[in-house]
C-alpha cells in the first residue's frame, strides 16, 4: 500500500516481508509479460485488518445502507495532466482477500491478509498504466456509518510507474552494528546499468527523533551497474537507524524509467551494555516432550518421546510443533521450510538496571499442563505508558520504551522484517514455503512445477529450497528518560530436504536429522556437536564462509571505479577476516580486519581505487579465534576457511573455504576500459511433465573476437559462486543443468526463477 502525504512520518504499512519502500508499480507482470491492472480505490486498515490469512477481519462499523458516502478521485500523470476518475462516486465497502487471492502476486501466508477497503464499482479506476514516472492520486469523500457515524476521507498519493531494478546493498538489510563500524554504500543494480542511486540513512542517536542526524550519498553506477563511494557512514552514538536505497534509469531509447527501492532499520548497539539479547526459549519443544525443560540446542526427533524414526516430525498437521530462533546469537538452526519460525527477540540484563529503566518487564513463565517454568534470562519487551493500554495512538504516555527489531534476508531477497513487541502479534511466525512476495528471484506460484517433476523431492518450489541460508537479525530497545540500551542479535538459518506427504495426508520430513539447533562447527568450540555441516557443496563440507557484499564475484569495474571488500560471516561470529588482493601485474594489497559481534565485516580500511585493466583475484580466510555467546569456548586449535588449511584435528577431510562455491577460498573481479558490442547467447531447455514444465538446462554461448588467445568468466547466483574459469578457443560456451546444480550440492538454485549473472571479460 501507499502512505498519504499528510501521514508520512506517522506510520507506515509493513508487509512482514520487507520494510516500507517508496511504491514502484510495474506496468507489465515480469514472469509472464503481461499487463498489470491497478485499483486506485482505498483501503481502510483501521477499520478491518488481519495479520494471517486465515481469520476475517470484526469492522468497527459498517455502512448506511441508504446513505453510505462517496468519494472522488484525481490522478497526475508524469506529463503534468490532471483528470478525474471519480466524482463523488457512492461506495460499498468490502473484506479484501490478499493471499491466493492476491493480485498481481501471492502476498505472504502471515500477513498482511484481509482488510477492509471500499469499491465504487468503476472501471475508470481499474487502469493499466501507459506512463513511466510519478504518478499522484487525489482522494476525497465522506463515509456515513449505520449507527451515525461521519468520517472524512482526504489524502494525497504518490507512487512511480517503472520496470523494475533489483539491488544488491553493501550492507544486508537489517544489520544491526556497532559504534565505528561502516555502513557499506556499494550498490549492485541489476539488469546492469547506470542507474542513478540515491542513499539515505537517518540515524536516531538515544533512539530520539530530535536528534536525528541524516547522511546522504548519491552518485551513478557504471555502465555495468557497480556503483560505490569512499562516503561511508561510521556512527559515533548508539541508536536506531533507517535506511532508504532508490535506483532509477531512463532508457535513452525508449524513454522506460527502470526502478528499484530498498528499505532496512536496526540499531547501532550500546557500547559495553550489560543487556543481552537472546531469542524465545523452545517451549513447544518442552511441551511435546512433557518435561517442561527449556533447550538451548536439540534434535526436534530425539526430544520427542513420540519420535525415533527417520522420518518422524509432522509438519501442517495437529498438535505440529514449530521451532523458535535460536537462542543465543551465533548459533544454527537447520529447518524444514513448511516449520514456522518465530522471530521474537528477548532480553536478560542485571535487574537493578531494568527496573530503573524498565520496571514493566519481568522474566517470561512458561507454562504447561503440569506447572510453569520461569525463564530468568527470558524477558519479553513491553512498552509502558502511564494512561491507555496502547502506544500507537498516543505515544506521549509511554512512559519506558521496550520493543524489538527483526529482520531476515537471504542474499538479494527479503524474507522478514518488523518491528514490534512481546511475541509480535497475531500469526507473527513465518513460514520457508511462502511466497515471499514473489521477489526476483522466486518461482512465486505452486503451478511452476511439482518437485518431482523437477527431479527433487519435496513439497513445493515455492520460497526457500534445501540448501538455502538465511540470517536471522535482531535489536532489542529499552528507553527510558536519560538511559537507554540497544543490544544486538544475530543468527542463522539452513534449510534441510524438504518434507512430503505422507500416506495420512499430512507431511514428513524426509531429512534423515530433522529440525535441529546447534551451535556452530560441530562441537570444535563445544556445545553439541551432531548436527552437522553448514552445506556441503562439490563434495566438500562448508562450516565457515563469508557472503562479500561490497565487491563480489564477477563485479566488472572500470578504471578509476573503487574496489570495496565488505561481507557477512556465517555463522554470525565475530571472526577474524584477512583480504588479500591480487591485481592483473601481480601486485598485491593485503586487508586485515574483525567482524562485528553479528559477523558483519565492515569496509573500514579495505577498499581503493583500480586503474589497471584485467582480472583480479580476491582471497579471502576467516578465523574462528573467540568464544561462541552460546558455549563461552573458543575452538582449541586454528578453526580457519582458507581453502589451504586442513583440519584434521576436528575431522575434516577438505580444508574450508570462505568463499560459497569455491574450493580454494577465491573469487574474481574484473575491470574494463569497454563493453563489447556482441551479445552473450543464451538458450533454455524446457521440459513437459504432467507435473508442469520446468527448466531443466541453460546453455550460454559467446565468440570470442578473432586474436584474443583466452577469456575469463564468473558464473554466479546471488551470494553463490557457481562457476569461474579460464577458456581458450574460439568461444564460451558453458552447459547448465539442474541435475548438475543438484549434484554439486547447489539444491537451492532453481533454473528459470533464481537470478544468474555471467560476466565475460578478454584482453583485446
């Protein structure tokens, strides 16, 4: 939806998936081409809403059957004309459904779901949109309630009318930091062009809207679509923060506006706070087991009196069980993508300061049938306000702030974000099988195909696949008069073989461990140590790897542009991260640097300016040299991902590597002095089932210009190296199966729906 005017700044509306972003309309649906209607009528959240799917919304009142009110509507267009769509036009008023009744896409399974809104029944505004740029909708009308009631509808909106960018940021949404670090403002755009990108950050030092301070960065990607700044964001207080990322191009053909927007907020963390934020306990756990005993670290199969088989835990069935996030920061769960997660954040700290600050909060009591359990290093956050139980509505009562903010993303695609308190809400838990907003990147709709048509298992293709990974952030606030303290989390999720159904009609996880919380590198720094490996990709185990989010594998570059290494470890660890760069004459620059306490590896210090042409190789070795928050044990012996070191003190047979996809812990850049005019070529295999087509294979092909003796090429997936080699010949040519992804243990890639990028780069 679309925020009026008059009330930015007030509130804004959230889809659970991502944060509120400037509204990009797309003209045409980008998976089938088609066009796309919109609905200039509004809807009225305030007076009927649901956060899930499945319950309607109770109005607060209905409308006069005689006399029920109208509405007129004016729309700007781009080229400054003003028309009216509706002249005081009666309305009905309606419940919206939005999850497999959505349109243009599915909306998320948890929210936001049904809500009330208001029709006139015109066609003039139902449109399809014929002009790039910004568009402004004019509403005004008065609704009468059947018990008397008037209302006065008036606002003004604004939204855009553009193809869309996707953008990659130097920083994961979300993230929450530390006093010092940097805030990365590399911006990927993709398809790759010179878009014009626009970043503002509002940080709110003490978390207080009077001390807002704003930092801006703007500028123009390079041809290729790489955009970076030596303007980097340091904060110096701790607070909370916003960030608003806009990418815009016209096409100097056709004039098409191309956009793309991205929207985040953490907190910057309270240097040395005794707070410490922890997730929920695993109460659902201790209830199937009856034994009221709260976890840390689990197999859901062995805990459960009912389980011992392989394929035990029921999902989607009665008396199901979902999983919490773990519990302490830098721990793992690896999950099923049908088991809800519940992303609340909680807090312990030392109670002589959280009754100064916070007097509402107490430690959570878990109860079952036989008695509660009190959770001391379990406290749920709740604001307090001396008048009213609410503090939407009247925020100058509250009197001690307590809240969260929780975000998860994978590489280039938003899976969650919200802020909120306590559990969260109605249904705040979410599921790897939604649709996510049908992001670029996602297959979006059950009918692209069934999984055994596609030759995986599982239950759909929707979402998240086996072998996906998602972080999982957090930032606990408390506030109150002079003192505040804002204290971070940050784990990670794996997800494991999906489930299928089973001869009772419900659903059973076919991966041979089930839904499981440990912490990380299987028991070399203590705890449990069972649950195995991160991945295992081209046969290797992977426990330790950093996704680089400023200069990343296959960037192309241009003389003068600036090569920025900034990245997030997995898990989320403060580990110890060198760099060392090699340019194309051999010279070498060598970057040493620590992650923060949620593995975010800032740029501070690790970028410069590249003038020479040709391929760089970037090397990358990330050390586990401290304690985990979850056991309070460092690994006895060096725990490194370098591609070279072997551990086989912990049993590994292949050394670790810190960059996905690649053995030898190295990926590639390039930089150019020109584009070459010859396309890359393409071809998809198609193959028809009676469970639907899917893409069983992609062919890439490119001549290479007659004298140009070799070429370099990456292969890559948001956050994956698939491929990067060296050819000579006459051409590229390079032959991509699913059944091969799938063999190299890359089950998360969907041929048809994840983003490829093919960088192709020669000496002329």
């Amino acid at each position: 939806g679309v925020v009026a005017r008059e009330d930015v700044g007030r509130f804004a509306l959230g889809s659970r998936r991502s944060a509120e972003a400037p509204f990009v309309a797309s003209p045409t649906d980008p998976l089938s081409g088609q066009s796309v209607h919109y609905t200039l009528e509004p809807f009225l959240p305030t007076v009927g809403y649901t956060g899930f799917a499945a319950p309607l919304p109770e109005l607060l009142f209905t409308l006069d059957p005689v006399d029920p009110g109208s509405i007129s509507v004016n729309l700007t267009t781009p080229d400054g004309a003003t028309r009216s769509l509706a002249t005081d036009a009666e309305v009905d008023m309606f419940v919206a459904a939005a999850w497999y009744g959505g349109y243009p896409v599915i909306l998320p399974f948890s929210g936001p779901a049904h809500a009330a809104g208001l029709t006139t029944g015109l066609d003039s505004l139902d449109l399809e949109f014929d002009q790039s740029g910004l568009h402004t909708v004019r509403l005004d009308g008065t609704l009468r309630s059947a018990r008397g009631d008037e209302f006065i509808l008036e606002g003004t909106y604004d939204f855009w009318v553009a193809e869309p960018l996707d953008l990659s940021l130097g920083t994961f949404e979300g993230t929450p930091l530390e006093v010092g670090d940097g805030w990365n403002s590399v911006v990927t755009v993709e398809p790759g062009v010179p878009a014009d990108i626009t970043i503002e950050i509002a940080h709110y030092v003490d978390g207080d809207p009077d001390k807002r301070q704003s930092h801006v960065v703007s500028g123009t990607a390079n041809r290729f679509g790489y955009f970076a700044s030596d303007q980097i964001w340091s904060p110096a207080e701790h607070g909370e923060y916003i960030v608003k990322v806009t990418a815009s191009y016209v096409d100097p053909v056709d004039g098409t506006l191309w956009m793309g927007a991205r929207t985040s907020a953490s907190i910057v963390a309270t240097p040395d706070t005794p707070v410490v934020a922890h997730a929920e306990r695993n109460s659902q756990l201790a209830r199937g087991a009856g034994d009221m005993t709260l976890r840390t670290w689990f197999f859901n199969r062995t805990v459960d009196p009912a389980c011992g088989e392989a394929a035990c835990d029921e999902i989607v069935a009665p008396g199901a069980r979902g999983i919490e996030y773990p519990f302490f920061s830098g721990d793992i769960v690896w999950v099923a993508d049908m088991t809800p997660l519940t992303p609340a954040v909680t807090i312990d700290g030392p109670p002589g300061l959280l009754q100064e600050i916070a007097p509402q909060l107490q430690p959570t009591s878990y109860c079952f049938d036989h008695g509660c359990v009190v959770a001391d290093d379990t406290i749920r956050l709740y604001s307090d306000a001396s008048v009213g139980s609410g503090i939407h509505n009247n925020p100058e009562a509250v009197t001690s702030w307590s809240y969260w903010y929780s975000t998860s993303v994978r590489p280039d695609v938003s899976v969650f974000s919200a802020v909120g308190e306590g559990r969260g809400g109605l249904h705040n838990t979410w599921y790897g099988h939604d649709t996510y907003s049908c992001q670029i990147g996602l297959t979006c709709r059950d009918n692209y195909f069934s999984p055994q048509a596609g030759g995986r298992g599982g239950s759909d293709t929707k979402g998240d696949e086996e072998g996906d990974v998602k972080l999982l952030f957090g930032g606990a606030v408390i506030k109150s008069g002079d003192e505040q303290h804002f204290a971070p989390y940050a784990s990670m999720a794996v997800i494991v073989k999906e489930a299928e159904r089973n001869d009772s009609g419900g659903y059973t996880l076919r991966d041979e461990k089930g839904n499981r919380i440990c912490p990380p590198y299987q028991g070399a720094a203590g705890g449990l140590g069972t649950c195995g490996p991160l991945l295992t990709h081209r046969g290797r185990e992977v426990d330790l790897f950093i996704t680089p989010t400023g200069t990343r594998p296959g960037s192309v570059l241009e003389p003068g542009d600036r090569f920025v290494y900034s990245g997030q470890a997995w898990p989320t660890l403060d580990i110890a991260v060198e760099v060392t760069v090699t340019s194309p004459s051999g010279v070498t620059r060598v970057f040493q640097n620590r992650a923060n306490v949620v593995g975010y590896v800032g740029p501070a210090g690790m970028s410069f300016v590249v003038d020479e042409p040709g391929v760089y190789e970037v090397h990358v070795s990330a050390t586990q040299d401290r304690a985990l928050p979850s056991t309070g044990l460092a690994p006895d012996s060096t725990f490194v991902a370098d591609g070279s070191t072997t551990m086989d003190v912990y049993g590994y047979e292949h050394p670790l590597s810190a960059v996905l996809g690649s053995n030898d812990s190295t990926y590639r850049f390039y930089v150019v002095d020109s584009k070459a005019a010859t396309p890359i070529r393409s071809r998809t295999s198609v193959s028809d089932s009676r469970g639907g087509s899917y893409v069983e294979g992609i062919t890439f092909q490119y001549e290479i210009p007659e004298g140009v003796t070799e070429a370099h090429y990456s292969l890559t997936t948001p956050g994956l190296l698939v491929h990067q080699e060296t050819v000579s010949g006459d051409s590229v040519d390079i032959a991509l199966g699913q059944q091969y992804l799938y063999d190299l243990g890359f089950t998360e890639i969907i041929l048809g729906a994840d983003t490829l990028q093919l960088s192709i780069a020669y000496e002329t």
